[in-house]
C-alpha cells in the first residue's frame, strides 16, 4: 500500500487511504539564462550554479471525507519534509500550492495536492561525522552538499572544506548552517549571531573526496552532512 509522511504523519494511519499517484518527478535543472553570442554558433547557457524547483501533484484515494481536511492540515505553507513509500531511505522537501478533491465512485473521494518540489533527493538518516584532527570527508551524492557544521572551541580560528574557507570568533562552540535559505551562524547558546563570522563564503561539500582542515583552538568539529542526489 503507497503512503506518504507529511511531516512526520504517515497517511496510512488512515484507514482505506491510499497514495494513487505520486507525480511526474523531475531531475534538478541547472539554473542560468541563455545568450546569443556573436560569432558563437547556437546559444549559449551561463549558470549560477543552483537549480530550479518544479510542480508536482500527488493524488490519493480516500474513503472518508473528513480524512480529506486531516492530510491537507498536515502540510505547512513552506518546508515540508516528505517521505514516500516508493523511496524509504529518502527525504524531499516542498511548498504547499493547492489541494482540490472529487468524489471516485459513491463511496470515496480523491484528493490532489499540488506541491512545489525543492530539486534534490537527501538520503535519509545520515550519521554525523566528527574531527578531532584535519581529515578528509566522501561525498556520495550527486551534487554538493550543504553541510551543517558545528565547531566546538575558543578564540579566532578557521575551517576549510574543499577549497573554501571561513574565518571565526568562537565562545565554546558555534553552529554554521550552510543550507540556502538557511544560512546563520548560532552561538553556543543556539541564538543566532552571524557576528562570530569575520570573513569567508558559508562552505559546501562537493562530491567525492574532499579534504576538511581547521586552525586555531578547535577541539571538536562534528560535520550534519546533508547528502543529496539530482534524483
């Protein structure tokens, strides 16, 4: 039986519900505009290095009606977590557009939920790395990762992924989320305080093998590696 979890809410808790159809899925598109160079043949693609976003309806049959409003009140307007049975070691995350259902047959109805699907594929339930000297960190995915990296330490140091590096001030320990959209620096505390960052580009973990090195009073760094796949 297809189910998805919303947000931690799998929909086969309800009785009759099943997931009919999950959607047409898209693989991550490049983003960048095309220009028409003279002198070039055909056109020519400049990226920004991200990738676009895509809609994606999602169909389930359901017996009862109230179960209608009980999924459709599980999705928040933004950054929904989603499973699905056809994929169980992964995650997704979408925005909510619309929802509309119709009765199938005189005894259950269908519901259509239309998401828009961030571009990547996260494997799911990935283990945390942790340094306590320089090292190297694989990468298994198909596209960089925005890694959320915590340093555990005192004073001005640095750390280098790949060939990016970020300079701090650090007061026992500080969270870098790296995540577009995301991006903040967290104090000890868990508030965030971009102020510990002096200078330095948020770091991303390209795919492969890629070395992690650090300077200054770090005792520990631990690595939430975030690997995700174009599909």
């Amino acid at each position: 039986m297809d189910y998805m979890i919303i947000n931690g809410f799998n929909t086969s808790t309800l009785p009759g519900c099943v997931v009919t159809d999950f959607g047409e899925v898209s693989g991550a598109k490049p983003r960048g505009e095309v220009a028409s160079l003279h002198g070039v043949n055909g056109s020519y693609r400049i990226l920004d290095g991200s990738y676009e976003s895509y809609e994606r309806t999602f169909k389930f049959y359901i017996k009862k009606l109230i179960d209608i409003s009980v999924i459709v009140d599980k999705f928040q307007p933004n950054d929904n977590i989603l499973e699905f049975s056809y994929h169980p070691d992964s995650v997704f995350y979408a925005n909510f557009l619309t929802s509309t259902y119709k009765p199938d047959g005189n005894h259950a109805w269908e519901l259509s939920i239309k998401l828009t699907m961030q571009p990547f594929r996260y494997q799911k339930n990935v283990n945390p790395e942790v340094f306590t000297a320089p090292g190297t960190i694989t990468n298994p995915g198909t596209v960089y990762s925005e890694p959320i990296i915590e340093l555990e330490g005192d004073g001005d140091v640095s750390i280098t992924v790949g060939n990016k590096t970020m300079y701090l001030t650090l007061k026992n320990k500080a969270t870098i989320d790296c995540r577009q959209g995301k991006q903040n620096i967290y104090n000890a505390t868990g508030s965030i305080q971009n102020t510990l960052r002096k200078r330095g580009s948020f770091l991303e973990i390209p795919t492969g093998r890629t070395g992690i090195t650090y300077s200054g009073n770090v005792r520990k760094l631990t690595i939430r590696p975030n690997w995700r796949y174009k599909i």
